[in-house]
C-alpha cells in the first residue's frame, strides 16, 4: 500500500509501517495540486500543522486518518 504521512518525522510509526507500504513523508503544506501525478492508497495526518483543504480530504473519501495526541 502506498501511504502519504503528514507530518513531522515520527520513528516509531514510520518504522512500523515502512516494514509493509510505502511511505512518503511531507511536513510542509500540501494541497489537492500536490496529489496530480501521484497515487496513494491512504493517508495519515499526525502533528501536521496545515489545515487540509476539502478537496484533499475528499479525494482519500474514507481512506484518511487525522490523529491527534
């Protein structure tokens, strides 16, 4: 699974996906223009201190997760 984690960098949950999906990390603000040409499967936002636009959210519908401390 290909997965786009938002946020600064975390050890421990980047370790524990990385050993099954493909991650790409991004911590600067992103929009709906950043995802033309790419292709994800899911999406993780923790501790990413851009709000997402709806566009974004909308594109992953159900396959998004915003977790917060």
């Amino acid at each position: 699974m290909r997965i786009l984690y938002l946020g600064p960098h975390n050890t421990k949950i980047i370790s524990f996906l990385k050993t099954k999906h493909h991650i790409t990390r991004e911590e600067r603000e992103t929009g709906i223009s950043y995802l033309q040409g790419k292709e994800y499967d899911f999406a993780i936002s923790f501790r990413y201190e851009h709000k997402l636009e709806k566009e974004f959210i909308d594109y992953f519908g159900s396959k998004i997760i915003n977790l917060h401390i």
